[in-house]
C-alpha cells in the first residue's frame, strides 16, 4: 500500500512538472503581443535618446555619431520557469520523491546595431531638404512657424540681377539676427504657403542665323540635347507676344524650372495679414541702409534651406542659448503664436537630475543629464519626431551637397 501510494505521487509529479513545461514553453497571443510592444519601445527609447543625445553634442560642440537598430529579436524580458524533478528510484526514493526545486530564467534580446557612417549616409543627411518635403508638411497640417524655423536657415533679398542686398540669419546666438528673423516669419503667419516655379534659361553659344536654325539635323539633335530655340530680334531680345519684333535668329537655350515658394493671403477665419519677408519694414530699411533703391529694380526673396543634420546642429544652438547662455526664453520667445496669442515654445532642454517619470526622454553626457520635460515642453518632443522622419527620408545620397535657396514669391 505504501508502496502504491508513493507511485501515486510520482506519477501526480511528473504530470504535473511535463503540464507546466509545455505550458512554459508555448507562447501565448498575449505574451507574442507584449514581446511585440516592449520591442517597439525600446526601438523608441533608443531613437529618441540618440537624437538628443546628438542634440547635446551639437549645444558642445562635438561631432556627432549616428547608429540604429539594425535587427532586433525576441524575447524580451523574463524567460520561462525551468523545473527539476530528480527520478525516484534506489534506495532512497521514499524521500527523493519531495524533492522538486524550479528556476528562473531571463530571456536576452538579440539586436544588432548598425553605426552610421558610410559616404552614402553623410550624403544624404548633409544634402539641404528639398522644397517639396517642406511643402509636403505645411500641407499636411504641421505649424507653419515650426517648419520654417527648423527649415529655414536664412533669408536672403536679391536685386534684379540677383546680387544679396539683404540677409536675415536665423541663429539663436545672435539675439538681434535671430529677433529680425523671427519677425520676418511672423509676418507669414497669415499667409498660406503653395508650391509653384519659374523657368530658369540658360544659354549656348551665340544667335544662330535663321538658315542654320531651320536645318534638320540641327533641328533634331537640339531636341535630343533637350535643347529649345528661342526667336530673338536685333536687340538680342526674346521676341514674344508682348515684346514683338522681327525674328533676326535664334538662341538655343536649356530651360530648367526652380522650384518656388508663393504666398497668398491665408483665408482661415480671423488670419492675420500676410506679410511676406520682402515687404517687412525692417527688410526694406536694411536694403536702403545699403544703397539700394528698391523702386528702381525688383527685389526678390530666397529661403535658404538646411541639411537634416544642419537642423540637430540648429537645435544645440537654441539648447546653447537657454542653458549656457541664459536667454530668457519670455524676452526672445521660441514659438508661435496661436490662438488667444499664446506661444508655444519651440525646444526646450532641461540639464541636471530629473525624475525619469518628468522626462518625456534623457541621456547622460559629460556626467551630466539633459532631459526634455514630459510637460511644459512645448514642441519639443514634436521636433525630435519631425528630425527622426527627415533622417529617415534622406538617409542616403548618392552626390556631394550643395546650398540649396528656395524662391518667395508673394501673389
């Protein structure tokens, strides 16, 4: 009986630990979905982090350094439980059989972290945004204030014959420039922003006579150089419908179109008047200061555009101004006017030891830690996602940089 008895047990254990194995080791839809969203959080933590930390490197000084997650597998957190039940055979079985012992085990992630820094990948993060991503967020609803700010580097007025007689700079250790440019933008809070283009021609070569111009072979290979032959009179003018003349040859011009930026007044519902930055008082007075005689020629307006990289380096810069510098963020506000002419600021960082529960996100540097508040922030957190986006779009290019100036043309 006793003996029955003991392999009564026996038999109760090993069902019992072969159950609660099987169990251990078949993941529910539950634990699937939970590995699933603490993989995704820490994809967002590190992203996050990075690009503050790039942030911090930039209000120093330092280079940066670019890395990602190049794969990340499960499981994440704790593992399965793993039981031992020692067989009940020999001599002493009567008291092995009580002995059960479990450990637990922890599940170590699988990741691999890819660092950033081919040609490809400077490429592209140093190649200023094309105008039509800038246009692409203004007319998905981002603030206006904020795309411009982070965008636009600087603004530049050209006479006729495109020589700068006037710039804007938008740097935050300058607080007259950066007071100016905030001004300049601010007159565009009413205006609403579409995309158009100019042509743009270039010329090759001297007039043809009307004979050579009319051959052929000369007609067809024009057109596979993408090449167009313009009527020219006597003058060396354009002969068109407003400007007639007679047709003395003709000029083989490459006709490009540049991308542009016009402005029209804004029809929202109590919209203030747009004002774009050529028509800003203190725009003209400065172009006059130089000179200038702006009834005598036409004035134009160009933004010019910054690299996804130019645009962390320009939020260490506003990180610079409020930490080491003290600017007094009420005295030059980093916002945009919103209803009822509240401001919303536009990155704010925090140095020193905060709660990790007050920190939207931190990190460590230099053996100090710089946070972006959880409240109180205003569009920082909207920043970090808007760079972490561009990078991903431009993560690669294909030729070396170049400056990039966008027209403003007011209606």
């Amino acid at each position: 009986m006793v003996m029955q008895t003991a392999f009564q047990k026996i038999r109760g254990y090993l069902i019992t630990g072969v159950l609660t194995a099987a169990l251990a080791g078949c993941a529910t839809s539950t634990q699937i979905a939970e590995q699933g969203v603490k993989s995704n959080l820490a994809v967002e933590d590190a992203a996050n982090q990075i690009t503050l930390l790039n942030v911090v490197r930039a209000m120093k000084r330092r280079p940066m350094y670019f890395t990602r997650f190049q794969s990340l597998k499960g499981p994440m957190g704790v593992g399965a439980p793993q039981f031992t039940l020692p067989i009940p055979f020999g001599p002493d079985y009567v008291t092995q059989i009580y002995n059960f012992s479990a450990t637990q085990s922890f599940d170590k992630p699988n990741f691999d972290v890819q660092i950033m820094d081919t040609q490809k990948f400077l490429q592209g993060i140093t190649k200023p945004v094309a105008p039509k991503t800038i246009l692409y967020y203004l007319d998905q609803g981002w603030p206006q204030q904020m795309i411009l700010h982070l965008f636009v580097r600087e603004i530049e007025t050209t006479d006729a014959k495109g020589n700068v007689v006037n710039s804007i700079l938008n740097y935050p250790q300058n607080k007259v420039e950066f007071k100016r440019f905030q001004d300049a933008i601010a007159g565009l809070h009413g205006c609403d922003i579409v995309g158009s283009s100019v042509p743009d021609p270039v010329a090759y070569g001297p007039v043809l006579p009307i004979e050579k111009a009319q051959n052929l072979d000369h007609l067809v290979n024009t057109k596979n150089a993408e090449l167009t032959l313009i009527a020219m009179n006597a003058k060396g003018e354009e002969v068109t419908k407003d400007n007639p003349g007679q047709v003395v040859g003709y000029q083989l011009m490459k006709i490009s179109r540049i991308p542009t930026f016009k402005t029209v007044q804004s029809h929202r519902q109590n919209a203030a008047k747009c004002t774009p930055p050529g028509e800003n008082a203190n725009t003209d007075a400065m172009i006059f200061a130089k000179g200038q005689d702006s009834s005598s020629s036409k004035s134009n307006v160009r933004f010019v555009i910054r690299s996804p990289e130019a645009m962390i380096y320009y939020l260490g810069e506003l990180a610079r101004a409020q930490i080491e510098d003290g600017m007094p963020t009420p005295e030059v506000p980093i916002g945009f006017p919103r209803a009822g002419g509240k401001t919303e600021e536009l990155f704010k960082i925090v140095r020193g030891t905060q709660d990790s529960e007050q920190s939207a996100v931190r990190v460590r540097y230099d053996g100090e830690t710089y946070s972006i508040p959880a409240t109180g922030a205003g569009r920082s957190m909207h920043a970090i996602s808007l760079i972490s986006q561009i990078l991903n779009l431009q993560n690669e290019g294909g030729e070396v940089p170049g400056t990039a100036t966008v027209r403003l043309a007011p209606n």
